[in-house]
C-alpha cells in the first residue's frame, strides 16, 4: 500500500525565470517530500536584472484552480504568496471560507519587487488585512514588508518586536518578521499566541531571489507534516540557511537559491 505523501497548495505568481513565485514554491516542497499543488494568480516576465511586465489572471480562474486543487488532494497546508488585485482577494477569501476552514495557511504579503514594483495596491491590502488575515495561521514579511502592514518603522529588532505584536494584537494572527536587512548579527522576531522569540542565525554573506517564497513554503510543508507552528518555523529557516549556503550564480544579477 502506497503511503500517503503530505500535500500543500501554493497561491501565488508564475516567475518567467523560476526564481520566485510558485515554482520556488514547488521545488521547496519537493525538497522537502512533500506534494505541491498551485493556483496561480499571475503571469509575470522577469528575471534577475529587471521586471517587464505582468498579467493578472481572472478571479474566477484563480478560485477555478483552488477549486479543483483542493477537490482531489487531501491539502494539509495553504501558502499564499502574490494576490494581484482586490477581485482575486476576494475569490482566495471565498475559496478558504468554502475549503479550508480548518487547514493551516502561511502568508508571505508580497507588496513589491526588489526593482520596486508594486505588486499589491493599497485597497488591496487593507481587504487582505480584514478579511484574509483572521483564516491565516502565520504572516512571514520581511522588515519593508513588516513597516508596511505595521504603519510603524521597523529597522532594528527591537522594532521587529514592536511591529510583530502590533500585527499580532490587531488581527490575532502569528507573525514571523525575517531579519534579513539588520545591520550586524541576524535575528528574526517570531510572536505565537502573543508570546515573542528571537531566532538567531548565521549570517551567510549571499543574496539571493525568492527567499520569501523559500522560507514561507518550507514553513508550510513543516505544518503540513503536523509540526507545531514553532517547529515548523524554526525547520522552515534552517531550510532556507541550507540553501543559500548553496546559492548558484545564474543570471547577472543576485543568482538563485538552489534547492539541494
């Protein structure tokens, strides 16, 4: 008898150059035995050096996709990376109302690129903020992201504390801010069920893209296996250590991570 293999579904943007999005998504998973589905929400030409341009898809084929997604696999965790547009939140609201009531859900708020494109506009972001955030288990922004969805400055770790509760105490929701742009020693702030963590880490000196994407999954596959949220997190940034430790120089610019 075949055993059965945990499974998560990745929401999220297609990366023309693999580096992000739900192909970093699927070959996290696989690294790490589990199954990745995905629903994507949009189609984007970039690469290292520079973003071209973007396609949306429509709110009934992202919701189409989650539809048929979670009909045949048996989806222990959701990943939520890249919604395009207010019409999408709200099909992805109404998908994990009707789908995924009881099934953990890591978000990585992807806002904007490294080349300063804005993914998500303000009045999508506030619906993400009211109406998805009280089904998600975990939010995962990096420090920009943190300020953001915060309102407050957030560049020492101290204010990683700070803006981490504040998002934890607004929504009731379980926050990791990844401290990968302090100056010096490299920390993250993790806050669960109100209560804070400093996760320290070695600095490895190498940039990469799709660290969000990476670190996020991981976590989700962790939860998917049945971890606790803190061992899940814990396991998730390992991971992503692992990989950049491993980082390959493709293209021009910040190379890839590589997915040993």
């Amino acid at each position: 008898m075949l055993k059965e293999k945990p499974v998560i579904l990745s929401i999220s943007a297609l990366d023309s150059s693999a580096l992000r999005g739900v192909e970093a998504d699927v070959k996290t998973a696989l690294k790490l035995n589990t199954y990745c589905t995905v629903a994507t929400t949009c189609v984007t030409s970039q690469n290292t050096q520079r973003s071209i341009s973007r396609l949306a898809l429509s709110s009934s084929m992202v919701y189409d996709q989650i539809k048929a997604a979670s009909e045949d696999f048996h989806i222990g965790c959701v990943k939520i990376g890249l919604i395009s547009n207010i019409n999408q939140a709200k099909a992805v609201k109404d998908a994990l109302d009707k789908y995924f009531n009881d099934v953990p859900v890591v978000l990585d708020p992807v806002i904007a690129s490294k080349f300063g494109h804005i993914y998500t506009d303000s009045e999508t972001l506030d619906y993400i903020k009211e109406n998805i955030f009280d089904k998600v288990t975990l939010i995962t922004p990096n420090m920009k992201e943190a300020e953001v969805l915060s309102g407050m400055k957030v560049t020492t770790v101290m204010e990683m504390m700070a803006a981490a509760q504040k998002l934890h105490d607004s929504y009731g929701i379980n926050v990791l801010i990844t401290g990968g742009a302090l100056e010096g020693e490299l920390k993250d702030v993790l806050v669960i069920d109100g209560m804070e963590k400093i996760i320290d880490r070695k600095r490895v000196d190498r940039q990469a893209f799709g660290l969000g994407a990476t670190v996020s999954t991981a976590i989700a596959t962790y939860l998917a296996k049945g971890y606790t949220m803190e061992e899940a997190v814990r396991f998730g940034l390992e991971y992503l250590q692992m990989c950049l430790r491993e980082k390959t120089d493709l293209g021009h610019n910040e190379g890839a991570i590589w997915h040993i």
